[in-house]
C-alpha cells in the first residue's frame, strides 16, 4: 500500500511514461495482483482503454513476434564460382551446398509453445586448403588425369636473398621474381549435416521463458547445444528485454586419409613427430587410418533491447559476448611452409633453395568474441513499406573487428505478394595470425651425429627402437660396439631431427576466412500469400568477397576474390489461420463437418501415395511426407545368403572378381505434398522431393589383389569413408481421377509424370591423381529418365472399419538417361484394411508386393566397378512386405483438420537380382492438412 | 520485501532514462507496427539459411543471438 500511495505522489509531478513503466514493472513480478491494481486504479479513461486494448489479440503482439503456429519448409542451393588459379586448368567444379530445412511451432497449451526445426545441408566440390606463391606450384598436372590436382609436400622452392619468392625457368634455368600468391585446391566427396532443434516457451502477458537444444551432426563433427531465453515486455509493451544464454560442446573427429596426408606433412612418421610438436592431436589406427581429434566448448550470452519509438518505427540493439575454448582449426587446411636452411650457398643466380610443406594449421586455443548489434525498422506510410536497417559491429582477441551493414525494403504490392530486395556489406580486419603462407629460416631436417661426427643410422622400419647404427672406414655397417651387423636385416636410413618448432610462430593459419576483405552482397525475396494462411516464396543473392572491398583498404590481394549464389524457395503454413478459415468452411457446409467428411474420405496407411482425392472443388491440401528405408546385414543373392566368396567369384561379371561390398545403406526421403481440386472429378498434385543417402562398404574376404593404380587408390578410399550424397529428387506432378463414388466405396486412378530434377551425376572426388568416377547407381539423386506413374486405387469403409487396394507402376520413358542408364520398372500391388480404435484413431495392417527390374545400360564415363553395386544386374527383385501403420486426425480445436500417418513396412521376403544387401525395414510418415 | 521494490526501481531509472526521448505509442495505434513486414525478422527460415551461409565464408560469426549450432564448415 506504501507502494502505491507512493505511486500516486509521483504522478503528479513525474513524468508520467516512467510511472506507466514502473507498473508494467512490477506487473510483471506479480502479474495477478498487478491486473486487478490496474482495474481499480484505472482513475482515467485512457487507462481503461488502454487496458481494454491490450487485451485484443491483433494489439497485444509485439512487432518480434510470428504467427502462434506454422508450418515451413525450405531448399536452398548455394553454388560458389571458380576461382582464379592464373591459367592453371582445375578438374574440380567449385563447392556447390544444398540445403533443406522444415520448422514446425506449435501451441501445446494456452501459454506453451513447441518450435523445432531440422536442418539438412549436403555439399560437395572444391574449396581452398592452402595458399602458396604461383611458383610453388599448388596447382599442377599430377598423375594421369586431365587438370590440376593439390600438391604442396616435398616441393622444391626458390627464393631471393631477400626472401622473395622466385620462379623457375626450367629451359633456361633463370629465374625471376614472382609475388603473386595463388590458392591451392581440392575436393572433396559429397558430405552431409544433419540439425535437429527445439524450442519450448511459456509465456506469461507480458514474459516469455524459453529453454532449447539441439544437435548437429556430420562425419568428422558433431555438435550438441543448448539454450536458454527470456522476454520481458513492459512500459506498455514499448519496450522488450530479451536475455539468451548458450553453450555448444563440438567434437571433431576427422580422418586424414591417404589423400588428404600428402599435404599435412605426410608419412606416419612424420605425423609422429607431428603429436610430439603439438598436443597429441592425431591418433594412428591400425592399418595407417589417422585421426585428428579436437575438442571445442562455446559459450555465448546474448542482451537485447526492443524499443518502439512511435507508431512507425521501432529499433534493437544488442550486445553480446561468446567464449570460444579448444580445439578452433579447420583439419583439412594446411599452411604451405618453406624451410630455408641459412647454411645453405646460394646457388649461380643467388637464389636459395627451400623444401616447402603443408603444416596443419594452429590456431589459439581461446577466443573472446563481442558483438554489438542495432536493427531499426521505419514503416514508409505513402507505400506501407517496411525499412530495414541492421549494423553489427563484431570484435575478437584474434585481432578482428568486422562491421556488417543490412538493409531490406519490405514491399507488399498486394493481392498478396510481397517483394523484397536487399543489400548487405560486410568488411573484417585479418586475424594477427593469418598468414598466406610461412618461410622458416631453418632446415626442415638436420642428419644427427654422434659425438664425433659420425652420422648415426637406424632401422628404416622401426627408426624408434633406440638401436642406432654407424658406419666404419670400410663403410661396412657396424652397431654401437663396432660389430658387423647385417644390411639387409637393418636396411638401415640415416637419423633426421625434424625442424624446430619453436621457430615457427605460435599460430598461423592462411585460411581465407581470417584474410582481411570486404563483401558485398544484394538480393531478392517474391512472396505470394494465398489465402488460408499457405505462402510461396523464392529468393535469391549473389555475393562477393573481395580484398579491395575490405573498409580502411588492406586487405588480402585479388588472387583470393572469390563470390557464390543462393537461390531458395519456401513454402510456409500459418496453421491458426488455417484453422480459423477451416471453421468458416464448416458452417458453410452445413452438414457434419468438413472434417469429418474429409477423415472419412478414405485415407490409407502412411506407405501408400495417391491413396484419397479431395473431394470438393475448390479445396487445397499441403502435406509432408517422409520415407526412411534401410538395407543392412549379409548378402543375398536371389532369397538365399551369399557367402563373400560367392560375391567375390560370381557378383562381378566380366571380371577378376569383386573387391567390395555394401555393409549398409540407408535413404531418407522428404516429400511436398501440394494438392488442389479445380472440379470435384479431378485433383492436381505436385510433388518436389529432396533425397539423401548414405552408403558405406567393407572388403570382402579373399578378394583378388587390386591390379589398376584406380583400383588400388580407390578401394582404401571405400572402405574408410562413409559416402553421401543429398539433394532436390525427382518432381512429380499428377491427375487424380474419379471413377466411381458411392457411399462406402470409391475408385480414383492417379495419372502422372516424373520429372528428372534429381542429379545422376554424382562422381567421388579424384584420389591419389585419379579420377574418382561415378558413385553407385542407388546413390544418384533421381532415375535421370522421365517417368510415367500411372495408379489405380479402390477404397472402402463401413462403420469402423475401412478397407483397400491399390496397384501402381513406374514406366521409365527413355531408355537411358544422361549419365547412361535407367532404373528398371517397378509394378506394385498392395491392399490393406484399418479399424477406428478411437474416433481420432485408425489402425491398419497391409500386404505390398513389389517387382522391380535390373538397371538398363551403364555410367558412361569413369566408373570404378569394385563390387555388385556397380553392376547393373545386382539391381532390381521381387519382394514382400507387411505394413503395420497409425492414423491420427485431429477432429476439431486449434489443430483441427490435421492429419499425421506412421507406418512401418517390414520386410518379409526378398528375391533379389544379383547380389544385394536385404532390406531391414521402411519407415513412412506423412503429415497433412485439407482445408 | 526491501530488495524486490529497489530492483525495479533502480530498473525503471535505468530505461526511464533512455526511454524519455520516445512518444508514447497508444495500443490502437501499433496496426503499422503489427504488420508483418515490420517484424524485426521478417523471415526467419531466409535468415537462418543466410546467416548460415554467412558464418561459413565470414569470420564473425553468430553472436546476432545466442543460440548455438553446428558447423557445416565448408
């Protein structure tokens, strides 16, 4: 009571804005007790109304916030361009990512709210992993195929006195100065990251409380965060504080394979000597496989404040701080290193030579990174546009301080369409250890000697026994007592002492993520809202980095500019609008209820497509759907398991016999479903999909010796390595068709064309100087071929019960496609029945038959055949499956007229073409929503 | 009892001081403010793909929100 009389004193003579916050303040401490405050103390109408105000839903949303509930789904595909390598011809294409991401909110309660998100990236194509002098050249025709390949071990360099590097005129044996500094690329086989994250708020009238985490996962890292967040809204909602905090634990786990070795200081006992320099970061495993692990924990806190200035404009600025301990390097970039040993003579034209190498790089093992941020956002009256204007300016103990500047115009055009374009300007500082690329005035090995000057010797295979070896004025071998040993047994090499580490500075790195440089990058987002809350939107930028564009100038030099597209399309559903224009259906039906009707309208098990039809004109549906399948276990052939001597001797036509085969493979498939009824006979459908697989492969016991270098290089290369590949699949689009209607049975066929949109080129990335070739035909993307999918379908239903079947097919209409080939037909036939446990709950039970033939024609290029996948007949076969599947549908309430589908297809019998791993089981999941 | 009224006290002196140069914006006129394009981020799923991208070619990463992630470095 002190409180308020208190209160009431001020009124009169402060200022009343700071008075009206103070409430809101200690409103929100105790939110009931401040609610009925504000009733009784509601002395002027202003108040009453403003009270009134804030309790309508369309005022009480701050400008942060989106819809209640949504639904989206996005691809993007980001395509970088080639890089200047000053006439050197690369044989690799430039990295090129593609992205899929599908984000869900929904209301559990009335204050709870559940987010989650996934994220899919997978990317493949050449990236820098070192910078060098043109003359070292990082770039060169190595091996026997066509085009530059990395090479930065064991290189012989020149430099001048002053430690210019010089290029080599091999003819006339002159050289020249050359400064220019040149990437050196590589490329890698396709890798995919997997995201998945959650977010669960409660929100009170005016604060929110949100926890979350999630996990990131790839091959060689792995990620796992959490979070913590809080709003608090007060001064009448002008003004929001948000608070969020968040630790990340990241585990690099990343293999550096006979490929990647050369360059990071190769040899097994090199990279020993490697461990001994710096922490032991790099595990050996039997059979030479090595592994660098690292360790990295982050933590960041975030500050920000949410101010309306009047009833067009609003801003946000924010600071925040991250901490950043362990293990920070990229482990496949490399800092090329040139060892100039100072006892050297110049040679005839003065020049100095140098042995250069490619260390891994270091990095520090903190990071203290700041960051300050302001967005501000102007309503434009005349054109109801939006502006707006981020800056954020970014510090680091690395010694970078970068700026970022943003701005987008927001334009709705109506009807529903919005138009967005955009421009951004980003410049950094190089971090204080960034370093194209070193020169170390020492030796990169020294001969040790004894005492008196005798060079010492050791075993060639086993150098740390700590046997050492001499030899005597007859040059005969002797051991530490002058006794004669014997040569061959010994085979005996000289002692080195690797460089002095200490003379290297204590962190470089040439990546050119810490160079100096400025980027400038502009775009443009198309948005169309239909109604009921469904929106399209596609969008693209281009980028570019260039060191001239770096803010006070300085920065890195031309040869390292480089730029990239994005291009992403989105589609999003506000599921509270659907549901609002729902409920507007149904009174208009004036019958049971649309939903009702629609739940009836024969909905089959998740497993099977085209199943139901919409049934009145004018209706929409949107629908995920995903597919999981897993092969894994021993070989079959036919029905029957095949030992890895079979595989070896007869899986492998027309050749010395298999080296490898699959251990196992499993595919994930996301599905758009786009569904409209123009008349109630007819329904069109579109189908997009993304796909992404991952295969991996074992050796097969008594395989024959590899006899090609391709065999010999790639064979390794299978074995470690786990293969992905991802992208946008085939497009479908289709006509469902009416045929028969009455109550309690119905006919409809499903007419449709597949689009090949789906990559069927898809190679492994060059080893050893060879070419890669094509990856398995089961990993390629999409069927390459277009494809007619006709179905017919029956379903039925009598009180609880429903019934049906359905026979459909895949007719590929060419014969091969671009890379070659063609997948082989597919016939299937399936029928099933489903009882209602509950009135939301179906259950069902299905039977599908499936025939599917062998793969037509072959890859038409390089294509290392190692085992049956790469043959055309171990594809195809006959098999039997059970489904045992759920149905739910939400009858009515906020996420009334949603439907969600399980079902699992197991395996019952396999009679396959060839020899092919069996398969464990499919799992469908569908989720949609008529209206 | 003292603590919890000296807080918001000493909060409300803070942001009573920064926010005096603002008009009061009544609810009833926040419709410009409640339109979707004036949300501060307008696209959520755009900026998480961008920002992503972003933090994969660029130094100065994160730090917009604390959030946490993978990394996707390529």
């Amino acid at each position: 009571m002190a409180a308020i009389k208190k209160k009431k004193t001020l009124e009169s003579s402060a200022g009343r804005l700071l008075v009206s916050a103070c409430r809101r303040l200690t409103g929100v401490i105790k939110p009931r007790i401040s609610k009925q405050q504000a009733a009784a103390s509601a002395s002027s109408p202003l108040h009453a109304l403003t009270a009134a105000a804030l309790a309508l839903p369309g005022l009480m949303m701050t400008p942060a916030q989106a819809a209640d509930e949504e639904a989206g789904f996005q691809y993007g595909h980001y395509q970088e361009g080639k890089r200047q390598l000053f006439g050197i011809k690369s044989r690799f294409k430039p990295i090129e990512v593609e992205s899929l991401q599908g984000s869900g909110k929904i209301k559990l309660a009335d204050r709870v709210r559940f987010a989650f998100n996934y994220i899919q990236d997978t990317w493949g194509g050449a990236t820098p992993i070192a910078t060098a002098p043109l003359s070292f050249q990082g770039n060169r025709e190595n091996g026997v195929i066509a085009g530059a390949t990395p090479f930065l071990q064991n290189n012989n360099v020149y430099f001048d006195a002053q430690l210019n590097p010089l290029q080599r005129n091999n003819a006339a044996n002159t050289f020249s100065k050359d400064p220019q500094l040149v990437h050196t690329l590589s490329s890698a086989s396709p890798e995919t990251r997997k995201q998945g994250d959650f977010k669960l708020s409660y929100e009170w009238d005016e604060a929110a409380l949100d926890v979350g985490g999630g996990i990131s996962l790839e091959n060689d890292y792995e990620s796992r965060f959490g979070n913590l967040g809080g709003r608090w809204d007060f001064n009448q909602k002008l003004t929001t504080l948000n608070l969020g905090l968040s630790y990340t634990a990241s585990d690099t786990q990343a293999i550096i394979d006979h490929d990647a070795a050369p360059y990071i200081y190769d040899t097994t006992s090199g990279t020993a000597s490697y461990n001994a320099m710096y922490d032991s970061q790099i595990e050996i495993l039997p059979g030479g496989k090595r592994v660098l692990h690292g360790k990295r924990q982050d933590w960041a806190a975030h500050f920000g404040l949410t101010q309306i200035l009047n009833r067009n404009a609003l801003f946000e600025t924010g600071a925040g701080y991250t901490r950043s301990t362990g293990y920070m390097a990229n482990p496949y970039k490399a800092v090329e290193t040139a060892f100039i040993d100072p006892a050297q003579t110049p040679g005839p034209s003065g020049e100095l030579t140098g042995l250069a190498i490619g260390l891994l790089e270091q990095r520090p093992d903190a990071r203290n990174q700041w960051t300050g941020d302001l967005r501000y956002v102007q309503h434009i009256d005349g054109l109801d546009a939006a502006l707006h204007f981020d800056y954020r300016f970014f510090h680091d103990d690395w010694g970078i301080n970068a700026h970022t500047f943003a701005a987008d115009w927001v334009q709705p055009l109506g009807n529903g369409w919005t138009v967005t374009p955009r421009v951004r300007y980003y410049s950094q500082d190089a971090a204080s250890f960034y370093q194209p690329y070193l020169v170390s005035q020492q030796a990169f090995s020294k001969l040790v000697v004894d005492a008196s000057g005798r060079p010492i010797l050791v075993e060639a295979d086993n150098p740390n026994n700590g046997k050492t070896y001499f030899r005597d004025q007859n040059f005969n071998l002797v051991d530490e007592n002058g006794n004669r040993v014997d040569e061959v047994a010994v085979n005996p090499i000289n002692k080195t002492v690797p460089f002095d580490r200490k003379l290297l500075p204590a962190h470089y790195s040439s990546d050119q993520r810490l160079s100096g440089y400025g980027a400038l990058s502009g775009g443009v987002t198309i948005s169309k809202q239909f109604t009921k809350g469904v929106s399209l939107e596609a969008g693209a930028e281009y980028y570019t980095h260039e060191g001239s564009l770096k803010l006070g100038g300085g920065g890195e030099g031309s040869y390292a500019d480089f730029n990239y597209y994005v291009v992403n399309a989105a589609l999003k559903v506000d599921l509270a609008a659907l549901a609002l224009a729902g409920a507007g259906h149904d009174e208009h039906s004036g019958h049971g209820g649309h939903n009702d009707h629609s739940r009836h309208s024969g909905h089959g098990p998740a497993g099977v497509m085209f199943d139901h039809m919409l049934s009145r004109s004018g209706d929409f549906m949107v629908g995920y759907r995903y597919m999981y399948g897993n092969q894994h276990g021993a070989m079959l052939h036919g029905s029957d398991a095949a030992g890895d001597m079979d595989i070896v001797n007869n899986g492998c036509p027309n050749s010395n016999g298999c080296f490898l085969a699959s251990s196992g493979m499993a595919m994930h498939m996301h599905m758009l479903d786009l569904m409209y009824a123009p008349t109630d006979w007819l329904n069109l459908m579109l189908m997009p999909q993304f796909v992404d697989m991952d295969m991996s492969m074992r050796k097969l016991d008594g395989a024959p010796q590899p006899t090609t270098p391709a065999e010999e290089a790639a064979i390794p290369h299978h074995v470690l390595h786990e293969h992905n590949t991802g992208g946008i699949g085939d497009t479908g689009v289709y006509a469902l068709i009416k045929l028969f209607d009455a109550p309690g049975h119905h006919v409809h066929t499903a007419l449709g064309i597949s689009a090949p949109t789906g990559d069927v080129g898809i190679k492994f990335r060059d080893t050893h100087g060879l070419e890669g070739g094509f990856m398995h035909y089961d990993m390629q993307l999409g069927s390459g071929t277009w494809d007619f999918k006709p179905s017919i379908t029956y379903t039925g239903q009598k009180n609880r019960w429903s019934w049906g079947a359905q026979i459909s097919g895949v007719k590929r209409l060419e014969n091969r496609n671009k890379s070659g080939f063609a997948f082989g037909d597919i016939f299937q036939s399936t029928a099933w029945g489903g009882y209602d446990l509950l009135n939301w709950l179906t259950a069902s039970v299905r039977g599908v038959y499936t025939v599917k033939g062998s793969v037509k024609g072959e890859f038409n290029g390089t294509f290392n055949k190692l085992g049956p996948m790469d043959y055309s007949t171990s594809y195809g076969g006959r098999y039997w499956d059970v489904g045992f599947g759920l149905n739910a549908f939400v009858p009515r309430g906020d996420l009334g007229g949603n439907r969600l589908s399980f079902e699992w297809l197991q395996p019952v019998n396999d009679d396959v073409n060839g020899y092919q791993l069996p398969r464990e089981g499919a799992l469908s999941a569908t989720w949609s929503y008529a209206f | 009892m003292k603590r919890s009224q000296l807080a918001p006290a000493a909060a409300c002196l803070i942001f009573g001081a920064c926010l005096s140069g603002c008009a009061p914006v009544a609810p009833w006129e926040r419709g410009n403010l409640a339109k979707p394009q004036m949300a501060l981020d307008v696209n959520p799923m755009l900026s998480t793909l961008r920002s992503h991208n972003y933090s994969s070619r660029e130094a100065a990463s994160g730090g917009s929100s604390a959030a946490g992630g993978g990394c996707g470095c390529y």
